[in-house]
C-alpha cells in the first residue's frame, strides 16, 4: 500500500488525491446491507466528483442534491430514462435537500418535478409560484448533540410549527410527501436518531388524524465515516435504525436517507510532499503543498482532524503541518507525531480525506489544489 502511494506520487505529482472506487462501491454495500429497508440518496455536496456519482449511480444509488448545478451533474445519467424505467423512489425523484433554493433554480427544476425541502412559510410560497410540480419534504429540527457539524442552528422546522407548515403548503395545493432530518453529520451519538424518529413519528400521526397522509420519512446524513476505532461501529447505528423504523413506521412509509460522507469519506488517500521546512518557535514547521485552502479545507468548513503518516522512520516529535499559502492561518495542525528528520522533497500521506475536501477548496494563492487521481474505477 505504501509502496504504491510512492509509485503513484511519483508517476503523477503531488499533491495527489487518490480516489478508491472499490471503497466506495463497498461502503455503498455495507450501508445497503446493514439498512435493506433505507434507499440511499447519495448526498452529492461531500464530494461531487463525476466518477464519484458515476460509480454510485452504477450501485443503485440515488441522489440528494444542493444546486442546480449538482441536479445536472446527476441528471446526466437520469435523462435516457423514459418515465415507465424509472424505478420508483430510486431514479424518479432527486432531491433537494436545501431547505433555501433560489426563485431560478426553482423554476429551471420545474420540469423534473423533484422533491424539495422546506422548513418555513416563505419558501412554501416561492415553491408555488416557481415549482408547483415538487413534492414537498418537511425539514424538522432535531437534536444534533455531539456531531461533529452541527446543523440545527441553521435548519429545521420546530416540531411544533410543522402541523402549520403542513397545512400551509396543502392549502395552497402544493402535494406535502414526507419529513426530513439531519442529525448533524459525522453524528456518534445515536440517541439524536433515536430521538428524532421518535419526533417523526409523532408528527406523522398527528397529520395521518388530520388526513394529511405524509408517505416519506427522510433520515438525512450523519452516519458516521470509520474515521478511527472511536468511531462507534456503523452496524450498531443500523440495527437500532432498523427496529426503531420497524416499529414506528409501517410497511407503505418509504424510507430514504441522505448519506454523504459515509460514501466517500474513506475512500480517498492524500499524497502531499514537503516543500519547505523551518524551526518556529524550537518546534519543526513540515510546510506542504497542500493546505486549507486546498484539500485540507475540511479541517475549517468540516471540523475534520487531520491524520499525517511519513514513509520514512525516525525518531518522532510534535509537528506543526503548514500548508504552501501566504496565509498565516494556513496551518492543518500543530501537533502531529511526526519524523524530525524528514526532508523537503519527502511525501506525507493522509487518509480518509474523501468527504468535504476537495468539495470546498480554492484556488487561493494561485494554487490548483491536489491533482485527483481514480483507482479501480
Ligand atoms: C441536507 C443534508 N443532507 C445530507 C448531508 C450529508 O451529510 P453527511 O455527509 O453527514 O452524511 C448534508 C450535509 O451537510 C446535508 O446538509
């Protein structure tokens, strides 16, 4: 493995992202195993590299979606479809899992008559005026306690307000299909699913009395990417998923979920290589050519920790990780367990860096970002 990261960084440069699809396809199948009664909806924002949904629309996969732009990325593989091929809650519907979409691309979507999320009033008028043909998802807010990002300061519906909502959006012949939550993503505490369901169910039985008959529940990302043996196991996750939907919901409910970066989050490795090297403070300061305007840029915008892993042995100290920019915020870590002996020209390698990386880096500084490289495509 090692060995072939080097070959690989040498043959292409660095930094060098390295994307495994075999992984991919086996974290699709571990999901689909562990969760057979949940459609996966792969969230397209944690890495919307082509291949990426390429390999997932190859699985089985169907998708959640932020913009238009990503709708389009998806909708290549949908359009040869004609209606009658489209399975039913696989291909027909994208969703749109931002709660805020703006009046053009509400309108540009019309046609495809797309699921859509909401969680306020404003947004239920702006969906009749611009996109009547869309079924309607009610975001709720729910507990998010100990995710590693958080979601409910941002979005969600009070449980108390969605009857209103509800009713608001029936009123105005708008066609309401189900609930969505997020628990936060990167979520190791199960009780927030638990808890949410919980609050799905009540609200769905409450508008079942008012004869609102809401037929999808959406349990949106958050499960967790086996980032390291902290990590509590996935398999857990899904067997309390799995008994809490049994008993909750019946058989006609169909259930989907959104997962992003338990997708892609593993399945991709970083070459970076050290292109400077200074003492700051008595401490070694490893400057690479990649950073946090780059693919590092989790570590801000993801709350993401940083691994680091040299090739060469030596005795180890405390490292700061710098990356190649004129900023000084630029820095990925201060504390690695690095090598003191390493030298410009050396690679590093960090794993696990699929999900929210490269989706969020820049060209600041004038820098390309890492070069992405697909292996077992
Ligand atoms: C609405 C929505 N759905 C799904 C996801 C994907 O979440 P995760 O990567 O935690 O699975 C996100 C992430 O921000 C999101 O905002």
């Amino acid at each position: 493995m090692k060995a072939e990261l080097i070959r690989l960084a040498k043959k292409y440069g660095t930094p060098l992202l390295i994307i495994d699809h075999d992984k991919i396809r086996a974290n699709y199948r571990t999901f689909k195993k562990n969760l057979p009664r949940v459609q996966a909806y792969y969230a397209v924002k944690a890495n919307s590299n082509q291949a990426i949904i390429e390999t997932l629309f190859n699985e089985g996969a169907s998708f959640d979606v932020a913009s238009y732009n990503e709708f389009m990325q998806v909708y290549e593989y949908l359009k040869h479809f004609k209606p009658k091929e489209k399975v039913f809650f696989i291909w027909d519907k994208i969703i749109f899992s931002n709660t805020i979409k703006d009046s053009d691309t509400l309108k540009k979507i019309k046609k495809y008559r797309p699921l859509v999320t909401f969680d306020n009033t404003e947004e239920i008028k702006k969906i009749k005026e611009n996109c009547p043909t869309a079924g309607l998802v009610l975001r709720l807010k729910v507990p998010d306690i100990g995710s590693q990002v958080e979601m409910a300061s941002k979005f969600g519906a009070e449980p108390g307000e969605a009857a209103d909502l509800i009713k608001q959006a029936f009123d105005l012949g708008l066609a309401v299909e189900g609930l969505s939550f997020h628990v936060g993503s990167q979520c190791v505490n199960f009780d927030n699913y638990t808890a949410a369901l919980q609050i799905t169910e009540q609200i769905l039985s409450d508008n079942r009395e008012k004869g609102y008959n809401l037929k999808i529940v959406d349990i949106g990302g958050g499960f967790p990417a086996a980032y390291d043996s902290q990590v509590p196991e996935f398999r857990k996750l899904a067997g309390i998923i799995n008994s809490e939907c049994d008993r909750l919901f019946d058989k006609g409910i169909e259930i989907i979920a959104e997962p992003g970066r338990f997708m892609v989050g593993t399945a991709a490795t970083l070459v970076s290589e050290i292109i400077g090297k200074a003492r700051r403070d008595g401490k070694i300061f490893y400057h690479i050519n990649d950073g946090v305007y780059h693919t590092f840029s989790g570590v801000v915008y993801d709350h993401w920790i940083p691994n680091f892993h040299s090739f060469s042995r030596g005795p180890k100290e405390i490292c700061a990780v710098v990356g190649p920019t004129c900023d000084s915020f630029d820095k990925i870590s201060l504390a690695e367990h690095l090598p003191g002996n390493l030298k410009i020209g050396d690679y590093l390698y960090t794993e696990n860096i699929g999900a929210y990386s490269t989706a969020s880096s820049t060209k600041f500084n004038g820098f390309d970002g890492a070069r992405i490289l697909h292996i077992n495509k």
